[in-house]
C-alpha cells in the first residue's frame, strides 16, 4: 500500500514538471507575469486623496471651568472645533484640457460642506480639488483638478461589468492605511462573485447595490482606487470590505463601473443623476412567499405598496402585484429591479409584466423622474428625537429594506448619538420601537407625538423612565427603558 502511494505521488510531480510553464501559472512569452504590463501602464492614474475638515464637538468632561456645574447651568454645553483629516484613493479617466476628472467613492469625499481636498499625484504634485458630483445613493463620487497647460496625467479607460465571470482575474490598485505611506498598492485575485446586493455598511449604505465581490486584497484607504481587468480597464470601484479585525480577510466589494458610468454621464451632462421611478415599494419573493402566490420559480419582486400619484398608480399596478419582467428584461430581485427602474429612460412608456391572481398579463406604464425631495426627505431628513439621542424611519423607508425589517408596525431606529439616553440604553440601530409607554407606535409622527408626551410628563411630574416595546435586530421581542435622567 506504502509502494502504491509513493509511486502514485512521484508519478504526480513527475507530470507536474512535465507541463509548459504558461500552463502552470499566467506569464508572458517573455516570463514575466501579465500585470506587470497592466500595472505599468495605469498605476500612475491611482491618486491619493486627502480631505480635511472642521468639525464642531462638545469640549470633554474634565476639563475645568467647562466641567463646572454652575458653569454649565447658565451657559450649556461650550462647542469646540477640531481638525478632521480623512484619507482615500481615487483614479484619473478622463482628461479634458486641463480638466482631470477623478472618480472615488461618495463617502470618501462626502464629510462636510466645509472640507479641503487635496489630491496628490504619482509624481507627489499636489492639488486643490472641486467636487463635481456626489451620489449617496450608488456611493460614486466625480471631483476634479486643474493641471498647468500642456501636462499630460495618466488616464484608466473604463471597461465593461456587464459580462464578468466568477474566476476572472481581478487587480486592485489603491492607498491602504492612509499615513503609512504605502500608495498605489497593488492585489491581485479573482471575481468571487457578482450582483451581490443587500449589504449593510452602516446608515451610509447605498440604496442601488450590485456589487462586485473580489478576494483582491481591499483595506481600509483602499477606497475609490480601481477594480481591474486583466486588460487593464477599470471594472469597478473598490468600496467596502467584510471583516472581523478591521482588515483584508479576503471579502471586498466594488461598485460596478456600469453602475459607475450613468452618474458620470448624468452629471457631466445634466450636473445631477438623473433616474426613473415607478412609485412602489418591492418585496422579495421567499420560498412560502413563491408557494402562497403560485409562482412558478422564486423570482420577480412582490409589489407590497403603490404609492398614489405615481407612474405605478396610473398604470394599473396593484399591491400583490407580482413583476416578472420590466422592459422585456428579466426581473431577478429587489437590488436588480431597482437598477432596472432607474437607469430607464424618463418619460418612457414601458411595459410591465406582471402576475396578477395567478394569470400574467402586461401592463403599460410611463416612467417619471425620481422626484429630488423624494431623496432628500429618504436620506437626509429622518425624524429627530433629540431627548433621547436617536433617529427613526419609517418601516417602508429603504434603510428598513436595506435591514430586511419584517415587522407589522413601528419605526426603526436609524441613527444614535453618542452620550445620550438611547446610546446608555440597550437600544441599537436597527431595531424597530413598536410601542412607546404601552402605545403602539404606527408612524414617524406617531413616534413623535409619543416622545413630546413623554417630554413633558418628565418636565412636569420628573417621570425620567421612558418604557419602549422593541423588535430586536436578532429577531427579538423585549421591553428596554430609557432613563432620561442619565
């Protein structure tokens, strides 16, 4: 048995050393390995990116006279500003002139309306840059320089998402661990997978996800660099990673540069994104959903709200609706069918096959512009309690959708501030509020209504505990109070 294995294991490398080399590993005619031409011929494109800020904080306990009771009890809490430098990484694709426009992600440059940002080049020329474009809701950003008359940069050509392959090779280029000094590092890997959708990096997520999944090595400053091809075209940009320890674990996202290339396009033309709306709220469709409703395969998108006065109101679709196909294209998810409806050309009378009562049958409806209050009001302004330090939404917001919230009534929380009753409590982002003192919260002015009550029940009778009813984010009921007195 011993002999037959030996034999067996020398026979294998025998073979193993038989083989060309090229069939081994990727090289060139010459021997060397094909990114060494790709990167050769874009790394100098990859740009650091520095922004700078003033923020206004509160001065800490502990520091004398702001500490003193008195002190505080006739001028509040004192502000302080302090110097906030962030870091990230970017690429050139496109030069007009002296224009050189760059393309990064929305929350790396996204930090305040008064914020610096510098970009240093390959040859450690720095420049002032201009914020073009930002788009919370892809993650995409455009800022650009101005370079001295007849100066030539580096430019990466845009390539194509549409087509990718898990298993394709993939090269990320960017600045991890921002002051370390280690610029335009190069990873290579592959296309893990592709459309990955629904992931939660916080209230910051984008709404329209078809992320590109790569095991190139992507830290944090890697931000905004480049996702290659092995023909050195920019793919996608990198964007995010899933990690216990705050590093690479081999598990990073990139936005597609399809998803990439409408922003750049709507704004350089229009100088703002310009998207297409239906006006309903989509729902997955789960395996009891798929048997309930009779569906033949586990696809298409669950109508679960028509808003009124919309595109979808006016062309006959019904809640229960079930959307199979948009446009002659194949509705897959909820993440697909968003992108599908936005990239749509406004003012097109498009149609939509649905299922209806277990019959299909095709609709006929005019897309709209998204209008902008729509998401201004979704992702700027949700409703404030500052008594208690926290934010909440409404259950048909898409944050709620972004955390595949199932819950028949109540808000969810949205944002918490730190150092304030919510944050001392056992609340967290996510979770859903469904009563307020044995009140069952409907909507954000329900929540509201609450609160103000609850406000002056403290001011006028010192009742400091808050009692709320809440959907944990594991699934979970249970009561948590909140002490308005700490």
């Amino acid at each position: 048995m011993l002999r037959r294995t030996v034999i067996a294991v020398i026979s294998t490398l025998i073979l193993l050393l038989a083989l060309p080399l090229g069939a081994q590993y990727p090289v060139t005619s010459e021997g060397k390995s094909p990114f060494v031409e790709v990167v050769r011929n874009v790394r100098e494109s990859v740009v650091h990116i520095q922004v700078e800020a003033e923020v206004e904080t509160r001065v800490p306990q502990g520091r004398f006279p702001f500490d003193d009771d008195l002190f505080r009890f006739f001028f509040g809490p004192m502000p302080e500003t302090r110097r906030s430098v962030s870091v990230g990484s970017g690429f050139i694709f496109r030069q007009d002139g002296n224009d050189v426009y760059i393309l990064t992600n929305n929350h790396v440059v996204d930090l305040s309306e008064n914020q610096t940002i510098t970009i240093t080049l390959a040859d450690k020329a720095k420049y002032r840059a201009d914020v073009v474009g930002l788009d919370p809701m892809t993650d995409v950003a455009i800022i650009k320089i101005t370079v001295p008359d007849n100066e030539q940069v580096s430019v990466i050509p845009l390539g194509s998402s549409e087509n990718l392959e898990i298993g394709d090779w993939a090269i990320a280029i960017g600045n991890p661990f921002g002051q370390l000094g280690l610029d335009r590092t190069v990873t290579v890997g592959v296309i893990s997978a592709t459309s990955r959708a629904s992931l939660n990096f916080g209230e910051r997520s984008p709404i329209y996800q078809d992320y590109i999944q790569t095991d190139a090595a992507i830290n944090p400053g890697h931000s905004g660099g480049p996702l290659l091809n092995i023909r050195g075209e920019a793919i996608g940009i990198n964007a995010a990673i899933t990690s216990t320890s705050g590093g690479n674990i081999g598990i990073g996202f990139a936005i597609p540069i399809d998803l990439a290339r409408k922003v750049v396009s709507d704004f350089l033309e229009h100088g703002r994104v310009v998207r297409a709306y239906l006006g309903i709220l989509p729902q997955e469709i789960t395996p009891d959903l798929q048997q309930t409703l009779g569906l033949e395969r586990i696809g298409g998108v669950l109508v679960a709200q028509v808003e009124s006065d919309t595109p979808a109101s006016r062309g006959g679709l019904r809640n229960g609706d079930v959307i199979i196909r948009l446009d002659g294209e194949e509705v897959q998810n909820v993440a697909r069918f968003r992108i599908l409806v936005a990239n749509s050309e406004v003012g097109r009378r498009v149609p939509v096959t649905i299922i209806r009562n277990r019959q299909e049958r095709t609709l006929h409806v005019e897309l709209a512009e998204l209008p902008e209050e729509t998401v201004v009001r979704e992702q700027r302004e949700p409703a404030e309690a500052p008594l208690l330090g926290l934010e909440v939404v409404e259950l048909q917001s898409e944050f709620a959708q972004r955390q595949q919230i199932s819950a028949d009534h109540g808000v969810v929380v949205s944002a918490i501030e730190s150092n304030t009753p919510a944050h001392r409590s056992d609340l967290r982002v996510g979770d859903v509020i469904m009563e307020v003192n044995h009140r069952n919260v409907e909507s954000v002015s329900d929540f509201e209504n609450l609160i103000a009550a609850a406000k002056r029940d403290y001011e006028e009778n010192d009742n400091n505990i808050i009692l709320i009813y809440v959907l944990s984010r594991d699934g979970v009921n249970r009561y948590m109070t909140i002490n308005l007195a700490e």
